[in-house]
C-alpha cells in the first residue's frame, strides 16, 4: 500500500508539472526555460535541496539561471525528478546496441555530466551503466579517464577491463581495426600508465610474449627518450613465462634488451626461473613468477597418495588450483610400485604410496618421487612427473636404496638426505653423485632450501634431542647451526621455505614456528585452523599451504588451509577430494585451456545489475519515491 500510495504521489507531481499548476520556480537553462516545482527538485537532488533550503538568494528567486548545463540535460533530469525515468537510455537500450561514436553516446556522456554537476546519483549511475555496455577499443582509454574525472568507478573499471582485453589484441581479432586504434593510443600514454596496465593478473595475452611486444611497441614510438625506460616496463612483463625460443629470438635478439644491463638481469632471471634453478618460494613475492590466468598456465598444489579412512594407499595425483578451487585428476602414479601399506612417516615430512617415499618439484613443471618400501624391499628407483605431457618417468635410480629420507631441490638440483649419506641429482646429466653425509646423523628428519644453504632438523640417531644442521653445496660440507634453544617439539617438524624464512609445522599441534636463518631468531606466527596429524606442508604463490591429516577431534580431515604472511592470517583454500594422511604436496606449474576471465565477468555482471534495474528503474524508481515522499512530508 505504501508504494502504490508514493506511485501515485508521484504520478500527481508529474501530472501537476504537466498542467503547469503550483509551479513556483522556473529554470533557466541555454535559451530554455523549464517550470517546476521546488520541493520535487529538493527530494530528487542534494544540489537543490541546498539551493532552496538554504539563505541562498535563489531560495526566494522566481526565476533560477542555470549554467554549464544544456536544456536537453535538464529536461531528462527534471522528467527523472517526477518520473523516475530517463526515456532517452530505457528506450535506446532496450532498442539494442550502439557504438561508443553515435549520437546517443555523446548525449550520455553530456547527461552523466549534467548529473554529476546537479548531483543526481542515479541518473549518474544509469548513463556511467549504458556507456560501459557499449564500450569500444578504440574508446576505452578515454572513457577510464572520464568515469574517473567525473567519479563514475563503475564506468572506469568497466574502461580498465576493456584496455585490459585489447590492449595486445591480435591483428586478426574480430574487432581489429577498434583494437588497432587502441593500440596507437597507448603509444602515447605516459609510463606510468602502460605500467599500470603490463602489471595487471588481468592482462589478456595468448602468451606473455604479445606483454612484451606492448612494451617494446611504447619504446619503439619514441626511442631516443623512452629507450631508458624499458627496464621499468620489462620488469612488469613476466619474462619467465616468456617461451624458451620467443625469449631467445625476441627479447635476447632484441638491440634494445641487449644493450641495457637492467634488461639483460631480468633476462637472465627468466633463464634461472626456466632452468628450474630460481627457487620463487625462498624470494619474496614477485608478480614476474606468477603466470597471467590468459595463458592458461597456472601454479598448481599436487597432492600424490597417502592412506584413506581405512588405511588403504593410493596412488591417485591431484591437482588444486586456488584460483578457481578447482581439482583436477593427474596422471596416477604406476600402481605396480605400490606397497601394500603405508608406514608412519618417521624420517620424511610425507609420504606417498611407496611407505618411505619422498616427493620434491624440481623447476617450473617437474616433480620427483624417489625410494621407498613395499614391506619387503628398499627401492632406490626414482620417477619424475612432467605436468606439460601429464606423464611418469622413470629416471636414473639413487645410488643407495633407501626408505624414510627427505629430499629437496635447491640451485635446480635434487637431493636425498639420509641419517647415513646425502646424495644429489642432476637432471641434465641423469645422473646421481654422493655427497659429505651429515654431521651428526638422525633418525627423523625434515629439509628445506633457504637462502642457497640446505636445513635439516631432527632428532639425532639413539637420542631424542632435536638439533637443526645445515649443508653447504659449494663446500660440500654439513656444520651444527648454532640456532639458539629449538621450540619444545615431540616430533620433527615439517618445514618449507618462503621469502628467506623457515616455517615449521608440528603434527600435535595448530603452533607455528619461524626461523629467520639471517637473523638467527625465531618467531611464531598464528596458529592454525585446526591440527594436522599426518597432513602435508606445501608453499604456493607466496602462502603456506596445510591438507589433510587427523584434525583436533582425531577425526580424519580433508580441509586445505592458507597462511598468508602479508595478512598473517589462516583461512580455509579447499577441501582435498578425500580426507587422507601421510601424503605429498609440492606447487609445480600445469598448462590448462586459457581462462577466458569468465570469473572476470562474472564480477562485472554483479556490478552490473543494481545498474541494469537503473534502467529498468523499477528499484531506482520505489527508491526515489520513497526519498520524495519523506522530503514532502
């Protein structure tokens, strides 16, 4: 009742307006004049209520002159002030679409104008919603700047999005000719705003080479003057996930890149990252080791066997993508060297279905599992997991069969940390060479890499004691870290690296231990969702990541938790397919089909909608007369 009573409301203002009865004030506007009522203009716009609510002399004026407005934008806002409508767009949107160069586009662009200066916010919103629906390439650089001039953020973002789809469009796209006038406008753009856009996750390339090639198309409209600045912009471009022989022939090749030394570093970064010799986890975070969604290639957590509820070993590989929360089978592990159960892991940080077993990444795309037992035999074979052919491997066997050991990759190299010997391994070689063994020998240990220097920590053979030692690769040689008094742990602890500092994850308890090797001090971080009793510590995209194991209640879990140190807060990634224990996870990149930033769209489809009923109006419209009534009151 209340509604259809302010509908009618409403509908007698108008109606009023219409027979020019009770009018009280005229507008001035160009060489138009428009009578209406003051109250009306008042509820609809802040502007007026300030106008003729306040000891201004327009307050008490028959007549008010209106300046920097043209009369067809004040006639549409005034019929919005009594109807709620704006006929102009309703009609032309529900008429299909334009282009950004018709006459509708630029009597849009004056009314949002008119809007904003008269402070009408939904007639504002409404023309910033039908200017984003029919955005252009070749336009969308202007409108970013005007939806932010004029503080319209949907209509910007909605401009960033579009630059962003285009900006290294292909020649043969169905829209090349708008995309090719994009691109000649962002040779013009100042640094500081192709950079804005080559450091975006959204930048939609085929490959990161078409990023590089916007860069270099900048550079080349002006070389004399921006030749310098090229190291600012490549180190936007992710060069690492620049292909071997596009890297090679385009970047390398190029005379610009070759003669800049800044340029040649991020180069050689690239050669290291695709080498598999740059550890992107014991650096800080860096958006040149993260693959843009359009290429399709994606860091991935690779979860590979363990045991189900019933003790039962598997041999399933799947992989998480914490972009989407997707799964994925991976190729299994071949089942023949599966044992016929899984022991406790009591000298490695997991296991997979060999009991024993150990599995480390080993570059961009590769992972290896090596050693283990069935219960009957030591293995000493190793098998490598490639992600761009989804296949298994068998490579050059250890030189010792061995089960419950750790292993690491640091420098690109694989190695086997045993309480009797250490040996490492060469993927271009396929080969193994034994190493100094530890120091002091143990039972039960756990390794990662950190700043070039391999940890272990662990309880030492025949005692409960727990000491961390650390290897040197160029002196070949194993030392005791004086680290100070170790955290009260029953059981050695799993341990991974990220950005120069060594977390710790204990099996009896949510605690978090760090260990800063270059300060040689220990700290905690919050602690945990939950326990994970035989669950498997991974680092991915800069976080922490913990799965599955036996949770607080002894009830076996399939939660994926996230740790993320800019935040320093845990929160739930996932869940695994199934609960398990005593499995492996390491992050290797996978190729998948390109996302199409279908998520992307989805999110504008959402900022989208209140704008969309702007033009049907129907929520906008209840809004205003509502807002209306209250004033009249």
């Amino acid at each position: 009742m209340e509604a259809a009573h302010a509908s009618s409301v409403l509908r007698g203002l108008a109606s009023l307006r219409a027979e020019r009865a009770l009018l009280d004030v005229t507008l001035l506007a160009g060489g138009g004049e428009f009578g209406a009522h003051r109250a009306v203009l008042a509820a609809a716009s802040a502007y007026f209520r300030a106008m003729f609510g306040g000891g201004l002399r327009e307050a008490r004026a028959a007549r008010v002159r209106l300046h920097g407005v043209e009369p067809e934008c004040l006639a549409m806002l005034l019929d919005f002030a009594y109807t709620g409508r704006v006929a102009a767009l309703e009609e032309e949107a529900g008429g299909g679409g334009a282009s950004s160069s018709c006459p509708e586009s630029g009597l849009a662009e004056r009314l949002l104008r008119a809007a904003d200066l008269l402070q009408f916010p939904a007639v504002k919103a409404a023309c910033g919603a039908w200017l984003a629906a029919r955005l252009e390439p070749s336009a969308a650089l202007e409108m970013e700047d005007f939806g932010e001039a004029f503080a319209c953020p949907t209509l910007a973002r909605a401009a960033r999005r579009c630059v962003l789809r285009h900006a290294a469009a292909d020649a043969e796209s169905a829209d090349a000719e708008s995309a090719g006038e994009l691109s000649a406008q962002l040779e013009r753009v100042p640094l500081s705003r192709l950079v804005s856009y080559l450091r975006e996750d959204a930048l939609r390339v085929p490959k990161e080479e078409s990023a590089f090639a916007l860069a270099l198309r900048w550079v080349r409209a002006e070389p004399s003057s921006r030749a310098p600045l090229l190291p600012e912009l490549l180190a936007h471009v992710r060069l690492p996930f620049v292909r071997r022989f596009a890297l090679l022939a385009q970047v390398e090749g190029e005379p610009l890149v070759a003669r800049s030394e800044p340029c040649r570093r991020l180069v050689a970064e690239a050669r290291l990252f695709q080498d598999g010799r740059l550890d992107r986890h014991d650096r800080g975070p860096s958006a040149r080791l993260r693959p843009r969604p359009s290429t399709g290639l994606a860091e991935i957590l690779v979860v590979l066997g363990g045991c189900d509820r019933d003790c039962d070993e598997l041999v399933t590989v799947d992989g998480f993508n914490p972009r989407t929360g997707h799964w994925r089978y991976l190729a299994e592990f071949p089942e023949h060297l599966g044992g016929d159960t899984a022991q406790p892991p009591s000298a490695t940080t997991s296991t997979s279905p060999v009991a024993g077993s150990s599995w480390e990444h080993a570059g961009p795309g590769l992972g290896y599992r090596q050693g283990g037992s069935d219960g009957s035999r030591l293995y000493d074979c190793v098998w490598r997991y490639n992600s761009s052919v989804n296949e298994w491997t068998e490579v050059s066997p250890m030189l010792k069969a061995r089960e419950y050991h750790s292993s690491v990759v640091l420098d690109g190299l694989l190695y086997a940390v045993a309480a009797d010997s250490t040996e490492r391994y060469d993927h271009t070689l396929d080969s193994w060479e034994p190493l100094q063994p530890m120091l002091y020998p143990m039972d039960n240990c756990s390794t990662t890499a950190c700043r070039g220097k391999l940890y272990a920590v662990g309880s030492l053979s025949g005692k409960e004691s727990m000491v961390m030692q650390c290897y040197d690769p160029e002196l070949d040689l194993w030392s005791l870290v004086n680290c100070g008094q170790l955290p009260p742990w029953s059981f050695a602890p799993k341990t991974v690296t990220l950005s120069g500092l060594m977390y710790f994850i204990r099996d009896d308890s949510a605690e978090v231990d760090v260990y800063n090797p270059a300060k040689n001090e220990w700290d905690k971080i919050p602690s945990m969702l939950q326990v994970h009793v035989g669950g498997s510590l991974s680092a991915l995209g800069g976080k922490l990541y913990v799965s599955g194991g036996y949770d607080n209640t002894f009830e076996l879990s399939s939660m994926v938790e996230c740790y993320d140190p800019e935040t320093r807060k845990w929160s739930v990634a996932g869940k695994l397919p199934e609960p398990i224990f005593w499995h492996s996870s390491v992050s290797i990149f996978r190729q998948f089909m390109p996302e199409t930033l279908q998520e992307e769209e989805e999110e504008e489809e959402e900022e989208e909608r209140p704008l969309e009923n702007a033009f049907n109006l129907n929520q906008q419209r209840q809004n205003l007369h509502n807002q209306n009534l209250n004033e009249l009151r």
